[in-house]
C-alpha cells in the first residue's frame, strides 16, 4: 500500500470522516480510496494478485465519490480485496473509470484496524478549493 | 437552520414548528443532559427528520441522542402510511442491531475468580468477524433462508431452543421479507459473518446484578441480586450494512423525483406504499432477520462456552435468555395518536421498543409487568434493565433509548486515551477485557460515553420505561 498521509480525520461524535486534498480530481479520488484503506487495514500488501477494471456511475461528484468509496470498501468486505495503487483513466462527474491493482487479505500478514460499515452522504462535499481538490467524506463505523 | 429549544418540564425540550418543519421535535433530556446534546448537530437533525413528508406529531429524541448522519442516534419518527416516508438513513446501516440479555442461576461471586479463564474462552470461541471470519460458511440458498427465517433458521439447526424464540421481539422474525430483492454483494458480504459480534460498540459481556429497583418485575424477569448475568450486543453484520447501502443509493437517485427537497442527501428515502418503499421493508427484513440469528447463534456457544469453562451441567448453569431486543429498524405498527388509530412505518434509529404491560406484543411470561428492555452502558460503567411503560405508548410510540451515547468523537476519545493501557486500567478495577484491536478499546473508553445512569434516570422519570434492574461488567469481549 502507498503512504499516503494525504488526509485528515474529521470529529464526528458517532463516526469517522476524513478531509482529502488533491491538486486535482483524479489525485483526489486516488487519495480517497488509499485513505479509506490505510484507516481499515495495515500489513505488508505489496504481494499483488490481481488487477481489475473498475466503472463506477453517480449523479455529480460527491455521489461519485459515495460510490466509488463503497467500491473499494466492498472489494475488502466482500471480496477479502486490498487496493494498494491506483489508475484513473477517466473521470467526470457523473462517471468515474479506473484501473485498481490489488493484494489479498492475509490474516498473518494483515492487521484489521477497523471495520467502516459504509460510506455515506451525509455532509459529503466534493469540490474545487484553493489551488486544489477537497473531499469531506463520512464513514459509519 | 434556526430553531429554538423550548423547556416543557424537567424531561421534556420542545423545538417548536418553523421553517420547513412539518411537526415539532420534542427531546426527552434533562438539564444534566442537555448541554452536551448542544454541543453537536443532533438536534439540527431532529429539525431535518421534522421536515419529512407524513412524519406524525413529533420528530423525537431520545436522551442518549448525538449525532448520526442523517436521522440522529437516539432518533425515532413515526410516518403515515398512506403519504409517508420509509428512509433507510433512518434505520441506519446496522439494520436490526439490538441486545439480548442471558440470565443464569449462578452467583457472580462464584465465578469471579474464574473470569479472566472465562473472558479468554469466550473470545476463542465466538468470533468477533474482524480479521478473521466466522465459524460457518453458508451458501446464498443457506443465506435466503436465513433472511426469512431468522432465529427459528439458527434454533432448526441446533443453536438453542424454542423457548429462545418466545423471548425474542417478533418471535425473532420480521415477516415480509423478500431475499430476492438483496443484492449479490450483500449476500457475498454475509456469507461468512453469520455468528459473529463485529467490532465498534459491539460486545458480549459478563455482569453480576449490582442493583434490583422494582422486586416484582426483577422477580417477573428472573432477575436477583449477585446473579451472573451475559449482555450480548451486535447486529446484521456486513449483511445488513451492505442491503442499507444497496438501497440508499437507489434512493438517493429516486427521492429527486418526488417534488422535496431534502437538507441532506442521507435522508434519502421512498414513499412507504411505493414499490422502491415496499422493496427496501423487504430487505430490511431480511438483515432483521439475519441479525436475529445471528444474536442467537453468538448466545448458542456462549452457553456452551460456560458449561465447559466453569465445568456446569446446563442444568446447573440455566443460562436462559430474558428477551432480545433491537434498537435500529422500522416497523409498520398500529398507534393510537389523538384518538385515532393509525397504522405507522416507525422508525427507530437507535431507541428501543418499550411496551407497556398488557400489551398482546408483550411475551406471555411478561405481559402483567411490561416488556424487558436492555440498556448497555460502555464496558466501565453499567447497564440497565427496565420495562416498557404507558408513557412510551402515549408519547413515543411505544419506544426508549438504547444506551449511553457517545459524548466524545473516536478522535477525541484515542486522544483521551493516549498512552494509557485501557485493558490494565479496567483490570484494576476488576473488569477483564480482551479485544481484537488495541484502536476499539481506546475508542471505547468510558469517558467517550454519557453516562448512562442520566439517560436512564431521563427515560425512567419522563415515564418511558421503568428501572428494574442495574448490571455491573465483570469481563468483556470486543472485536
């Protein structure tokens, strides 16, 4: 998994959120995701096995980001799936198209740091700020 | 928004009609309470859940309210069928999550020493789902079943008893559900957590009864002064959380066609008699009934646990289950609201039922004295037995709070608790905890918590449910 410390994390009483800053939109949505990972699991995940192609489809940028987090947090929950780099081949605001490469969930070589339920809308904003990107983005955990 | 916050009595806060609001929000508090409620956006979100279409006489808050997304924790709205909303933000993504309570015939004081032996067996033995999997492995057939069956799914295959199901809120299954209507990734996201605690405020602990309030009803509930007792708390797993995504995002698309506006995109929602409405009752179900085996097969090796650590025939042991409620779901329910009956999609978003006695709904065994409810404290206080009272009937729909709340953010309280060994600090006061990941504990310290005396001293005094009993824990597992 890339370092990244890109992001910090919001005070939410119930919850957990993270502010993610990006020189632009595709960087932006990278650092999400690798974010979101590194607050769920840390262990050595540079054993890659898989590649995949992933599209994802919402209504404007915020949505897409609801959406594309739940991607990846589906790609671990479900599929046992870590994201350890990133490729953006396109993206807009109503669609989203990149490559991930991935590693396994290995128990002995993984630690699970916390199990974030969902990714959700609640106060998301995604947006042009300063001379960059901003994301705010809630999770339930 | 603005709005203004309104005293009533000693327990009860009214934010009158304004704006958008469509009916007031009314918050059982106290003083003692009520400044740290302000502090965070949870009262902005009893103003939101106000302005959403059919909501009847209240947007209500319990008194561990704090902030959710969307609907507030703490949080329960009652909406018409005919012109009202189901919102999945208003269940949360946790669906059913809830308590159950295991009384046994033993004195806490006989098993003390045992504990730390018992507290390690215990977290062998029932998996917490995080880092590692469950027991069982079910195929998506396996799974269908269990979403319709629910608890009777895990008692057929020999987790526990016909007489769990009789103390189970709805018989532990919620009818109406459709495993057609649940995605493939839900299925795939359930298919090994079944049996298994999760992490958060999750946790299974053990507690003696330190305090009985009310002999008759504690008698009623089989409870006794030094009993050993075993407080279970988790819910529908990723199963769940994935169904409350799933259908969220088909709302957060449909809700713009129906002529609102919402404050905020996780009130998304569905008219409760469309078939987007209909569809998500019907997964709901299935996670509601998920959850209910799921309690029930986490209780099935508690006891089994306990019969072989303490080495007690189960005759011995009698470790029966008191009730198991759930404190996220919403449910289609006949209230009588100023003289009329009506039937009402509740929503119940961390708030439990509190039935009063003589309710049918109310499980034989219990009905002269009012259905069990179980309030968890965090893992170094206490928790709270109570009964359902005819308050909650005449004012919140038959509902109470369902815990202590958080008072601090995880931020806030890892900061708190900041080099401090939260597992020895607990062990000093006699309190074995054992968890999976060291980040849960410190998340979990106490002081992240209102404490839960207040808010049950709140719902006991404004006449929502009535103390009986009071549990102190003497060992916990996390995940």
């Amino acid at each position: 998994m890339s370092s990244v410390s890109t992001y910090e994390i919001i005070d939410h009483t119930a919850d957990l959120g993270i502010i993610v800053k990006g020189p632009d939109v595709e960087q932006l949505f990278i650092r999400a995701a690798l974010a979101m990972t590194e607050l769920m699991v840390k262990g050595d995940s540079s054993d890659i096995v898989s590649t995949s192609e992933v599209v994802v489809q919402g209504e404007d940028f915020p949505d897409l980001m609801v959406r594309w987090l739940g991607e990846i947090l589906y790609l671990f929950e479900g599929e046992d799936l870590i994201v350890h780099s990133i490729e953006i081949k396109s993206i807009g605001p109503v669609q989203l198209q990149a490559t991930l490469t991935l590693s396994s969930f290995k128990p002995e070589r993984h630690q699970v740091l916390r199990e974030i339920k969902a990714v959700t809308y609640h106060g998301i904003s995604v947006g042009k700020a300063n001379s960059g990107w901003e994301a705010r983005v809630i999770f339930d955990i | 928004m603005d709005f203004k916050i309104k005293k009533i009595d000693e327990w009860r806060f009214l934010i009158p009609k304004t704006g958008a609001m469509r009916v007031p929000g009314l918050i059982f508090s106290s003083s003692e309470l009520m400044p740290n409620i302000k502090d965070d956006q949870s009262l902005l979100q009893v103003v939101n859940v106000a302005t959403l279409p059919g909501i009847v006489k209240h947007s209500l808050a319990m008194p561990d309210i704090h902030w959710g997304y969307g609907f507030p924790i703490g949080g329960v709205a009652a909406f018409r069928v005919e012109d009202g909303i189901i919102s999945p933000g208003g269940v949360g993504y946790d669906i059913n999550c809830g308590t159950r309570l295991l009384t046994t015939a033993l004195f806490a004081s006989e098993v003390r020493p045992k504990t730390k032996a018992l507290v390690s067996a215990l977290f062998k033995e029932i998996p917490t789902g995080v880092g590692s999997r469950g027991k069982i492995r079910l195929s998506k057939r396996e799974e269908s079943e269990v979403a319709v069956k629910g608890a009777s799914w895990a008692v057929k295959k020999g987790y526990g008893t016909k007489e769990d199901l009789e103390r189970t809120e709805d018989q532990g299954v919620m009818k109406g559900a459709d495993p057609e209507v649940v995605s493939d990734r839900a299925y795939k996201r359930g298919h090994d957590q079944l049996g298994t605690l999760g992490s958060g405020n999750h946790f299974l602990e053990i507690q003696s009864v330190d305090e009985i309030y009310d002999e008759d009803t504690a008698s009623a509930f089989g409870l006794f002064e030094g009993q050993l007792t075993v407080f279970i708390h988790s819910g529908s797993r990723g199963f769940g959380h994935q169904i409350c995504d799933d259908f969220l995002k088909e709302m957060a698309t449909h809700v713009r066609q129906l002529g609102f506006d919402l404050p905020d995109r996780q009130l998304a929602c569905a008219y409760i008699g469309s078939d987007m409405g209909k569809r998500y009752l019907a997964g709901m179900a299935c996670a509601a009934n998920y959850a209910w085996a799921n309690r029930q097969m986490i209780m099935h090796w508690t006891r089994e646990t306990f019969e072989k650590s303490l080495e007690v025939s189960p005759n011995d042991l009698k470790m029966e289950l008191l009730y198991d409620v759930c404190h996220n779901i919403g449910k289609l329910e006949t209230h009588v609201v100023d003289g009329k009956k009506l039937t009402l999609c509740v929503h119940r978003k961390g708030a439990t039922r509190s039935l009063p006695p003589g309710h049918p709904d109310v499980p034989h065994r219990y009905r002269e004295v009012g259905q069990p409810v179980l309030i968890p404290g965090d893992m170094g206080t206490c928790s709270y037995i109570l009964a359902g009272s005819q308050g909650a009937m005449e004012e919140s729909f038959g509902s109470t709070c369902h815990g202590a709340g958080r008072a601090l953010s995880r931020k806030q309280a890892i900061k708190a608790a900041k080099g401090r060994a939260i597992d020895r600090e607990l062990e000093d006061r006699g309190i074995f905890v054992q968890s999976r990941g060291k980040t849960t504990l410190k998340e979990e310290i106490s002081e992240a918590y209102k404490d839960v005396s207040l808010v049950v001293e709140a719902v006991h005094m404004a006449g929502l449910a009535k103390k009986v009993a009071k549990l102190r824990p003497l060992g916990v597992i996390k995940g």
